[in-house]
C-alpha cells in the first residue's frame, strides 16, 4: 500500500493531493542577499535568458523554466542556490536578527543554513550542526561558495548537544551559555519529497516513522533546553505523519519550559492547521498553530513547519 | 618536538582554531601571522580598505589557514569550521582563496585582471590562458569581469610569464560558454 494513503482524512482534497504528489517538482532558486540583490541577480537571468518566475510570496525565491542553475554565471558567482521553495519557510519563521547566537541542529547540507546567514545580514554566530562528517562537507562548499562568514560547523549529536567548546560556564568574554533562537529541521521519513525522489518511500516503515520520531523528540528537547527564555525554537520537517510532527511537539511541550506561538505563513502561502488527533492520540490542541503543507497547496513538496516560544 | 633548538615557544596545533594575535607584540605561536599583516596584506596586495575586515575576526586552523569568522569566539577552539577561509599563509607568496575573493574583492583597486567574456569563460573553466596585455605584478591577482554594472571577482589568478593560470578549484569550475 502507498503510505500516503495514510493521509487521506487529512487532507481537504485527496484527488489534487495525490495528483501533485506524482508531479515532478519544479526548480527553485534562492538569491543570495550576502553576494547581490534579488534586481541584479534577476537581471543578471534575464541577460543570460534564463526563464524563470518569481514565487508569488517572495522576489528572492524564483521558479526557474527548464535547466538547473548550475551552469549560469550568478550562479558561478554564488549569487543564487537551489534550494526547493517549500524549504525556505523554516528561516522565515525562526526570523534570526543580526547579531544574535542562532543553532542549526540539523544542518547539512545546509540550504536553510545558508538562508539564515543571509537574513543575519551574515553577522552574529551561526552555529551549523550535524551528526554526519560526509554531510557537513557539503554545507561547508554550499557556505563557502555563498561567501557565509558568520557560520561555526560543529559535528555533534544534537541530542546532547555540548557547548562547552564555546566555554560554557566559563568567565571568559566571548563565551556562549544560550543560544538565542534554535532551528530543528530534523531527519525525518521524508515523505513529503516524493515529488523530487520518486523512490523516497521505497523503504517506508511504521517502525521507522517511530524510531526517527524519538530521535526528533530528543533533538527538539535539546533545543528548547539550550535556548535562552523569551528565545524561539522552530520546528520543521519534510513529513506528513503526525507521529513525526504534532506528537513531537505534544512530547515536547509536556517535558520542557516552552509553548507553541503563532506564526503567520507568508501571504499568498497556503497552509492548513496542525492535527490534534490522530490514530487513537490526542494531543496538545495549541500544536494546532503549526503549519501542514500538502503539495496540491502551492505546487511544492510536503512540510511541517511549528514555532515555539521558550518560557524559562 | 625542536629540542635540539631548546625553543620553548609553543608550536602551531593543527587541529583547533586559534585566535591570531592582534600585532608581533602579542605573539606567541612561532610563525602564526597577526591580524595587522593580514589586514596589512590584503591592503598593500589588492587594495582592499583595511575597514573591510572591522567586523571580523582571524583565526589559523592547519598550517598557515587563515579564516575570516564574522563574530568572535572562546579561542582556542575545536570546531570544524570557522567563518571563511581566506588565505593560505605561512609560505612566500600568500594565496588568497577562491571565496574569499568573490567575497570581498569587489572592493579591489590593485591586480585585479579584468577578462572580456571568452577571457572569463576560460578561466571559470579552469583552462590557462595566454596574457600579454597584463602589466600589473606578477603572482596572484584578482581575476574579474564586467557582471551587471560591476567589476565581479571570478577567482584568483596566478599571473607568471604572459600567462594567466586559473586556480579555481575543480568543484567550482564550471563550462559557461
Ligand atoms: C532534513 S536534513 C537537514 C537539511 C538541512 N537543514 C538543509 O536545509 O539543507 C536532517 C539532517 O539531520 C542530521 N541528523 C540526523 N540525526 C542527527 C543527530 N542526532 N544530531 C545531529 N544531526 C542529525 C542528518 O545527518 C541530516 O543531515
């Protein structure tokens, strides 16, 4: 059986879900505010007639006609990245300052890492985290290649996340004991990505929905703990199973100080709201503020994108 | 590990980030540039206005790294990655890198080789080209083009007898034409 069938109940219109799911998924691109401008670079496309579309929600996210943009000059100069458009949402919603210490638990190979560093204004500390060496080489070359300045690559588990590297508990000036915003763009059954990998569910299991599920808890749990009160923690991931989504968060409101806030997705970004029941469970009904987006919503992949506020 | 020297000055650690001293007064490790010559550096080579770099911090991971972190950090330090690698010191003629030079050397007045459209598209390939017209100094230049309204950096040249070499690395060139 397709395991998205699972999600029939879910949805408002199960024949244009599906329908979009069997789509390929058009190429995006991001421009790059640390290298250029959302005019130079789609005046730099339009000189190399490049077609392409802005998003309906964003100048700088841009549809592009047919090729990749590997082989294009802004492209050369690091002024765009591709990057799928649903997956620009997270960044949007942590809404890092300039300055500020933010955390990428999850981020090889760095798409939305990079994106953060850009809307840092490429200033502060941006901490880019992952489990997995040969992963974080590619955000390293992404952030390379994008001129990123501002970004700390560590190879942690996240899970027990240290920062006695950054002399936590220490008197020394530049120690970091907090983080002011965290992003868990967690790994996941990738459901959601069927469009871009046709095979993605291949090796799709209950049990690994829930083995993936409690590394999510934990992942998430560590975030809240190490940010400081009044700091945000995001959510995201490329799945539609609740397990993976609304009762991680339900978990995760129980055991740690934080609560779910509001966040509005972009004009012109269709979402629906976060499920509070669910195969039997009820859950926490504020996990109602996240955001569920179906493919069929704005011609993406599938996301889940939440928002949470840390409250001691 | 120099005994026979009976130096007893610490020795660069290549596997941790290190803070680079401010100025010579303040240096401890043996060979490790300070931030003054970096700065110092970039301006006398290319150009670049010493405030490009107020923002930043210098560190040196592996031997004669130099990396540019746009904020500061508990020094030393033992992470994978640190900001942007900048250049390659420790050795006669400091070599800037590719990103480095797309990043900030829009700002250059100084050997910066400026390639018209077929120049260009050879040097993004990664092909060595014929030169003659060049008269700035010879070694590593900026080499750039026209790009929307601009100068845009493509990469570091190395500029060695009518012939400008192009180092960009094989996982960036790329065929444009
Ligand atoms: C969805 S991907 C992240 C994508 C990335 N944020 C981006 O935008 O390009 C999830 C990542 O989590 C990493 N990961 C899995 N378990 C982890 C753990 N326990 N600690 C840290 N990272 C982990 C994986 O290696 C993978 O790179």
């Amino acid at each position: 059986m397709n395991p998205l069938e699972r999600y029939a109940p879910l949805v408002d219109d199960e024949e244009a879900f599906f329908e979009a799911c069997d789509r390929p998924l058009p190429s995006v691109v991001r421009v790059n505010g640390i290298k250029t401008t959302v005019e130079r670079a789609r005046s730099a496309l339009d000189a190399g007639d490049v077609g392409y579309e802005a998003t309906d929600w964003h100048p700088g996210i841009l549809k592009l006609d047919e090729r990749g943009p590997g082989t294009t000059w802004p492209y050369f100069h690091g002024w765009l990245h591709g990057q799928e458009e649903v997956s620009a949402l997270p960044a949007l919603a942590l809404d890092p300052q300039p300055g500020e210490v933010i955390w990428d638990a999850c981020a090889a190979p760095g798409s939305k890492t990079t994106q953060l560093a850009d809307l840092m204004d490429d200033t502060g500390t941006l901490i880019g985290n992952d489990n997995n060496l040969g992963r974080l080489s590619a955000l390293r070359h992404n952030a390379e290649r994008l001129g990123v300045s501002n970004l700390v690559v560590t190879n942690q588990d996240a899970r027990n996340y240290s920062l006695k590297p950054f002399g936590e508990d220490t008197d020394d000036p530049e120690a970091i004991d907090a983080f002011d915003r965290a992003l868990v763009d967690a790994p996941c059954s990738c459901e959601g990505t069927i469009r871009k990998n046709p095979d993605a569910l291949d090796r799709w299991t209950m049990n690994h929905v829930h083995s993936v599920a409690g590394i999510q808890k934990g992942i998430l749990r560590r975030a809240v703990q190490a940010t400081r009160e009044g700091g945000t923690v995001v959510y995201s991931t490329c799945t539609f199973a609740p397990e993976e989504n609304e009762a991680v968060l339900d978990h995760v409101l129980g055991e740690e100080d934080c609560q779910m806030v509001e966040w509005d997705a972009p004009d012109g970004f269709e979402t629906a709201l976060g499920v509070t029941e669910w195969d039997g469970d009820e859950y926490d009904p504020s996990v109602e503020l996240a955001h569920r987006v179906y493919p069929h919503h704005n011609d993406t992949g599938g996301f889940f994108c939440a928002k949470l506020e840390v409250t001691a | 590990m120099s005994d026979d020297t009976g130096d007893q000055r610490p020795e660069n650690d290549g596997q941790r980030f290190d803070r680079l001293p401010a100025t010579s007064d303040e240096r401890v490790v043996a060979g490790r540039p300070t931030r003054e010559e970096v700065v110092g550096w970039w301006e006398q080579r290319y150009g670049l206005p010493p405030e490009t770099w107020d923002g930043h911090t210098f560190w040196e991971k592996g031997n004669g790294k130099i990396w540019a972190f746009a904020a500061d950090l508990v020094s030393p330090n033992p992470v994978e990655g640190l900001g942007l690698r900048i250049l390659r010191a420790r050795q006669e003629h400091w070599k800037p890198s590719t990103n480095a030079v797309q990043r900030f050397c829009g700002a250059a007045s100084k050997n910066v080789v400026l390639l018209d459209e077929d120049e260009a598209e050879t040097f993004a390939r990664g092909d060595d080209q014929e030169l003659e017209r060049w008269e700035g100094d010879w070694g590593y230049v900026v080499a750039a083009h026209e790009f929307e309204g601009a100068v845009e950096p493509i990469g570091v040249g190395l500029y060695l007898h009518g012939e400008l070499r192009s180092t960009v690395p094989k996982g960036r060139q790329e065929d444009l034409s």
